[in-house]
C-alpha cells in the first residue's frame, strides 16, 4: 500500500508538471499571436496613415 502511494503522488506531481507546462505554452502563444496581430495591424494603420498623407499633399 505504501508503495502504491508512493507512486500515485509521483504520478500526480508528474500530470500536474505538465499541465503546467502546457499551461505556460499556451500563453507564451497567446502573447506572441496577439503581438504578431498587433505587428500586422500596425502596419496596416502605417500603410493607411502614409497614403492619406500622400493624397493630403496632392491635393
């Protein structure tokens, strides 16, 4: 019996590392999906912001 509690709790503390981990990987993308969008929409407003200024000058 104490061998086998032994091993559940080696095995619980196991899982639980990996949720952990997991749980940290899927924030390490979150962040890094919402910087990459943020990248993206930021050069969009740049690319916006340019051509408005271009026309401005035009006209």
């Amino acid at each position: 019996m104490n061998k086998f509690c032994k091993i559940l709790i080696i095995n619980s503390s196991l899982v639980s590392l990996l949720l952990i981990i997991a749980y940290i990987s899927i924030i390490k993308l979150r962040i890094e999906y919402k910087y990459k969008n943020s990248d993206e929409l930021n050069n969009m407003l740049d690319e916006f912001l340019t051509k408005q200024h271009v026309n401005s000058l035009y006209q």
